[in-house]
C-alpha cells in the first residue's frame, strides 16, 4: 500500500507498506499504542480478521505519511 500526502503543495510524505506485511498477531493491542480510541473501536468492530489488517496497514500509511510531511 503507497500512501502520499501533501501539505501546502510543498511539502510530500510518502509511506510504503507491503499489503501482505506480517502485523503482531493482536493488531488491537498495538493499534491501542499508536491509534486514538475511535481508530482502535473501528477496527475493533471488524468480525473479520483479514479485513481489519488491511484496514490497520492503511490507517498506519495514512497516519506515517502525515507524519513524515510535519
């Protein structure tokens, strides 16, 4: 997954993530460390285990790429 933000129009941040990328085997505990408390009740209403590490991956190359353009 490629996530590219752009601030201003001058400034660029990009994240790459393998779709694949082997996560901790409780995406929630780690999720609770690094997401705000909507993001980790999002994912934790997923039913589906597959579906919500997909959704972790792009919430974390959204958040990593906003990051890196600050």
């Amino acid at each position: 997954m490629i996530n590219i933000t752009v601030f201003h129009l001058s400034q660029i941040g990009i994240d790459i993530e393998e779709k694949k990328r082997k996560t901790a085997k409780n995406i929630l505990s780690l999720a609770r460390r690094y997401f705000t408390p909507s993001e980790v009740d999002y994912l934790a209403k997923m039913p589906d285990p597959d579906a919500q590490q997909k959704e972790f991956i792009k919430l974390w190359t959204l958040k990593v790429s906003l990051l890196l353009v600050l």
